[in-house]
C-alpha cells in the first residue's frame, strides 16, 4: 500500500449483527466517523433507542496522519469490552471508524473471558460484513496563469491524472487542483519550472 493510501468503511451499516452468549445478546454497529463529536451523536441516539440494554460498549480510530483512538468499556470490566472492539478496527488496519456493541444482559454473567470474546466476535461479524474501501490522501495546489498557457497545463494534468477541483476564469485562469499526497512535491516542481505560472501549494 503507498503511503498515501488508507482504508475505512464505505458507509456507516444502521443494522447491526447480533452475537448470543449464554442468553445475553449483542449488537453491533459500524458507522464513519470524523470527529470525536460525531461518536457522542452516535451512542446517545443509539442509548435511546436500545434504553433496555445494560451496555453499549465502543471504540473508535479517526484521522489519517495522525490517528486518535479510544476504547470505552461503559461499565464492563476493565479492557473487557473497549479493547476487543478496538483490536478488531486495527486488525482491519481502518480509521474514520466507530464501532458500537450493545449489550443486553441476559442474567448470566459471562466472565472476563467470555466478555472479550462476545465483543470481539460482535465486532468482528459486523467489520467482515461491511464493504471497505482504499481511499488517497489528496492536497491541493493552486495555480494562476494566462490563457496562454492553457494548453500547457491541461497537458500537465492529465499526464498525470490530476483533478481540477475550482477553475475561475477572469482576467486569468485559476485553478485548484487535487493531488496525491506521495507526488505532491514532484507536481510542484512541474509547474514551478513554468516562469508564467503562480503555483501556490
């Protein structure tokens, strides 16, 4: 995988699998996440409409260069819950995730044990069942330039692929343009060495 590259969930699955251990039932759900807010959002909506459940356990891994994660047991025991969840995002290698498991506890207590494999099996159904995709990271890069050298420039993106994401034509042509992370720098060089053109990264 290059560098630029990472994966996560294509959309967030609103029906969970349900995993049953000794008549204790549990539910899990898979959602993408950007901020730390939206898990709030997430798990209040879900508290209201599953408000007989004992648990709802979670864990989450957001950003791409830098990736915030967090485990939260909701009163299980210690890395019983949390953790599991957690291991099985990693496993995948995903972030902007949020994995929730509801718990309905069924009168029979499970034991550590039996608590890290119901969540992490829970999680693991919902994680095998949910489609993933790869995306790339992209910067932008902003060119100004004549009309004149249109041509030039258009040759230049689509060599390489490139995709013009705002285009304002006035007096000159400007340009924003999306490109891979791992050839940003090779990019700049291109339209740098072009005198007429204000390149702006």
């Amino acid at each position: 995988m290059a560098n630029d590259t990472y994966k996560t969930i294509k959309q967030s699955v609103e029906n969970p699998v349900v995993f049953k251990d000794r008549k204790s039932k549990f539910l899990a759900y898979v959602f993408s996440v950007f901020q730390s807010n939206d898990v709030k959002n997430i798990i209040q909506k879900l508290k209201k409409e599953h408000h007989n459940a004992r648990h709802w356990c979670y864990a989450y891994r957001i950003g791409v260069e830098k990736i915030e994660e967090r485990a939260n047991d909701d009163g299980e025991p210690s890395n019983s819950a949390g953790m599991p969840i957690l291991n099985q995002i990693k496993s995948k290698d995903l972030t902007n995730v949020l994995v929730v498991v509801v718990r309905y506890f069924g009168g029979i207590k499970l034991g550590v044990g039996g608590l890290i494999n119901a969540y992490k099996t829970a999680s693991k159904m919902i994680l095998d069942d949910v489609e993933i995709i790869e995306k790339t990271q992209t910067k932008p890069i902003f060119l100004e330039f004549g009309y004149n050298d249109m041509n030039k420039i258009m040759r230049i993106v689509k060599e390489n692929q490139l995709e013009i994401v705002k285009q304002q034509l006035t007096e000159n042509v400007k340009y924003t343009l999306s490109v891979r992370l791992d050839d940003f720098e090779r990019i700049q060089t291109i339209f740098n060495k072009i005198h007429t053109v204000k390149v702006k990264g």
